[in-house]
C-alpha cells in the first residue's frame, strides 16, 4: 500500500523531467518505471534515504545520464561501422588501394639504412620487443628505439609526398 502511494505521488513529477530532458515519452516512462524498480529492490533500505523525492530525482537523472552516455557510445559504434567496408567480398577499390600503400610502403623500407630497415623490420615484421632486437642486432635499446623512430619518420616523409588517400591506410597500417 505504502509503495503505491510513493509511485502515485511521485511518478508524475519524474515523469514530466524525465520527458523534458529525454524529449521521449516513451524513454520517459521507462526510466520512470526502473526509478520505481530500483526503489523496490532497494526498499529495505529506505529508512535510510533522508529526502526521498531528491533521491528518485538523482536515480532519474542518473538512468538518463547513463542512456544518453549509451546512446553516444553506440552512435559513434554505427559511425565507425559505417566508414568500414563490408565483410564478405572484399571491395576492388579498398583492395587496390592496400596493394597500393603496401607496395608504397615497402619501397620506403627499402631506402632505409640498413640497420634501421633491420631494426624496422624486426619490430614490425616479426613484432620483436626492442630488448629482443637489442641482443640480435647487438645494439642498446635507445639506439633500437632510435633507429625505429628514425625509420618511421623516413616512412612517413616518403609517404607525405604522395596521394593524401593513401597516406591514412599507411599510417594505421604502420602503426599496427
């Protein structure tokens, strides 16, 4: 008797908030129904709640906060999803494109000096940790991380001075 008359009282006044921050009935009303759920679930502990209309406004604020933080989560999912080709039958122009900027970059690892080509390849190739390069090339690690560093700013020079579309596949492709 005593929840009812809680739901009765309050649930217009969450409602009408929920309604103007959501701009939807509908995700108004089920935000208002889980501040009731989330009430009832936690009614043996309500003598301890001291105002209880804040504390349902703070649980409805907070299920909208999180709905919105979702909602932001998943739109940026379905953005990103969007800019990725399909699955299945491999679209010719991405594929030309990836020959394209592999073949790109391979011709820029070939100018590198050779032991950066070597360090470079180590990591990048066999995906060596720079202490494992270190004892194979027999070289300190700074100068592992120097060589590779060195190296990617050559790959990227040489990159930089072709088409503006290949440049992102090689980059994330370098960065892999």
């Amino acid at each position: 008797m005593a929840f009812s008359t809680l739901f009765l009282y309050h649930y217009d006044s969450i409602f009408t908030a929920a309604s103007k921050l959501l701009k939807d009935k509908a995700a108004a009303e089920d935000v208002c129904q889980q501040v009731f759920v989330t009430l009832w679930e936690k009614r043996h502990q309500t003598e301890m709640i001291e105002n209880l209309s804040s504390y349902l406004f703070v649980c409805a604020r907070n299920l909208i906060v999180a709905r919105f933080k979702k909602q932001t989560i998943l739109q940026k999912y379905q953005r990103q999803q969007m800019s990725v080709p399909p699955t299945g039958a491999p679209d010719p122009e991405h594929l030309l494109m990836g020959r394209q900027q592999e073949q790109l970059v391979q011709q820029a690892i070939t100018l590198l000096p050779p032991k950066q080509q070597q360090a470079f390849r180590l990591s990048r190739d066999q995906g060596l940790a720079h202490k494992d390069i270190s004892r194979i090339m027999g070289i300190s690690v700074p100068t592992v991380k120097e060589h590779i560093s060195k190296s990617l700013a050559s790959i990227r020079k040489f990159l930089s001075q072709y088409q503006t579309y290949l440049l992102p596949l090689a980059m994330a492709w370098l960065l892999k």
